[in-house]
C-alpha cells in the first residue's frame, strides 16, 4: 500500500496550558513493498506518526493517505477497523499485550475479532508459526510459560495472522541481547521479502536502519528533518550530529580507514569483521604488512 503525508500537522491537548505541537507540516510519501526507516531521537514525533498509520490519531492539519483510506481533520474515518486489518503494529515490548489461555487462542483473536472464518484462521496459524520460527508443539501452551523471546514472536504472530499489508514495527527489539536483535530483524526482513510487505522501522538504532532499509526518514522536533536512501543520509556526519545523531559505527570505520590507509571501501551489507578482513586484504596489496 502507497502512503502519503501531506502538510501534516499534530497538536496534543490544543487551546490548553498543554497544548504541544508534535508534528509540524510533515510530508513524506511511501511506496508499496518499500522498506522504510523513521529515525530521530525522543521527542522527535516518530510515536505520534505511528499512530496516524492506523487510525490511532487524525491529523489536527493536512492528511494522511493509507491507500484507498483517507485521514484528515474534518472527518472521522468511517471505516478504520478496515484500514487496522491491513496496517499492522508491533509495538514495542508486544509481548506485554499476551492475554489468552493458549499459545493457538492469542493468535487468533485478531482475526477471529474481525470475523475470519474457523477455516481461515486456523490455516493462518500455522502459516504464522512457521514464519516467526516457533514450533507447533508451543500451540496449546500457555504464553506465560515461554520464555521471553518465544513470548514476543508468538505476539508477532498475532499482528501477522490479521494478514497485514503494512507492518509497523517500533522498536521491535528493545530488550533482547544483540544476538536476539539481529535474529528478530532478519525474520521481519524475511518477512518482508516473501509477503511483499511496505514495512516501516520506528527505530533509534542507525545499524539497523542502514542494514534492512531502503529509504529513511530523519525526524526532528516534529518536522522532516533529512531523506534518502541509507547511504545518502548517513555519509551527512555533521548534519546528524546537529540533531544528536551518530553515523553508524561501520560507516564510520569506512570513513576513518580511508583517512588513515587511503582505502576506499563501498557499504554493501558487510558486517564489521567482513570489512576488517576487507581492510587486510587490501593493506597486504598495498606491502603494509
């Protein structure tokens, strides 16, 4: 699904002593089956923006387009259950939202919620088993008696068995050790990849929207602040620096092995100790050694 901000605006408590502008004049747009990273820092408007993905918020100005659903000021959306069936959020720590007996009912509770046929819903659920890479065998076991990683990808599998079009992750891996953070983003990468998804990473972490991303938004104080793909944005050292950002620490490795060594290695997905062995590679050519 194509998604669009146009002129959007958001104010939290307006005409009061509270009264905060969250968003300001925000525009961006977002193709179908695109990637896409929302990066800034605490305060920078990225939660309000989730929000209006799936009908949580309405723009206090400009509108929102979810494909054939539209979000604006003047009129509540008629059929905003239908546009949560196709927007799906991961929210951060999921597995806090865990409420039924087994493994199997929790599951299926979205999409026995908007009315999905026995049929249907049990066919889901193996196929979301599968795709979150849990055994079946957890099926009839109480979520409470999983660990805590198996409790977060069985919640996952709630939002997917609605079938989504969109998936929204924030922050989908805060908490986990780094071993359990890059297993949880290769999976929604793959997912993304085999179901075609427009996927869209609420993040704060640089690496992971340089590593999965193919477009990201910077966000400052409500506003767009920067746009582009991964490399474009993240080659702007000094402009990131100015709204407390850092450069991913591999792109910054690259920029420091230039300047010492003169060896100018391109970003391709490598991980850190692949461009280490890159960089000895090429001081062996270079008689460095």
């Amino acid at each position: 699904m194509d998604i669009s901000f146009k002129n959007v605006s958001y104010i939290y408590q307006p005409n009061t002593p509270f009264e905060h502008r969250a968003l300001q004049n925000l525009s961006f747009d977002i193709k179908s089956g695109s990637y896409v990273a929302i990066v800034g820092h605490t305060g920078s408007g990225k939660s309000t923006l989730l929000q209006h993905l799936n009908g949580l918020l309405r723009p206090t100005d400009g509108q929102v387009q979810i494909g054939n659903f539209t979000l604006s000021p003047d009129e509540k959306l008629k059929n905003v259950m239908d546009l949560r069936k196709k927007v799906g959020v991961v929210f951060q720590y999921p597995e806090h939202q865990l409420f039924e007996e087994t493994v199997a009912k929790d599951i299926g509770f979205g999409p026995k919620n908007f009315g999905e046929a026995e049929q249907e819903i049990n066919k889901r659920l193996y196929e979301v088993i599968e795709a979150v890479q849990l055994p079946e065998s957890l099926l009839e076991r109480s979520p409470f008696d999983l660990s805590g990683g198996q409790m977060r990808r069985v919640a996952i599998a709630g939002v997917l068995a609605m079938a989504p079009e969109v998936l929204v992750l924030d922050e989908p891996t805060a908490g986990l050790d780094p071993r359990g953070q890059k297993d949880m983003m290769d999976m929604f990468y793959q997912l993304h990849k085999q179901k075609g998804l427009t996927t869209i990473l609420v993040t704060h972490s640089m690496e992971d929207a340089l590593r999965y991303a193919d477009h990201v938004i910077i966000l400052n104080k409500g506003t767009k602040y920067m746009e582009g793909t991964p490399l474009d944005v993240f080659t702007r050292k000094q402009e990131l620096n100015e709204v407390q950002l850092d450069i991913p620490e591999i792109i910054e490795f690259l920029n420091k092995v230039e300047k010492r060594f003169a060896i100018n290695l391109s970003y391709q997905g490598q991980s850190l100790a692949e461009v280490a062995q890159q960089v000895v590679e090429k001081l062996k050519g270079k008689n460095y050694e």
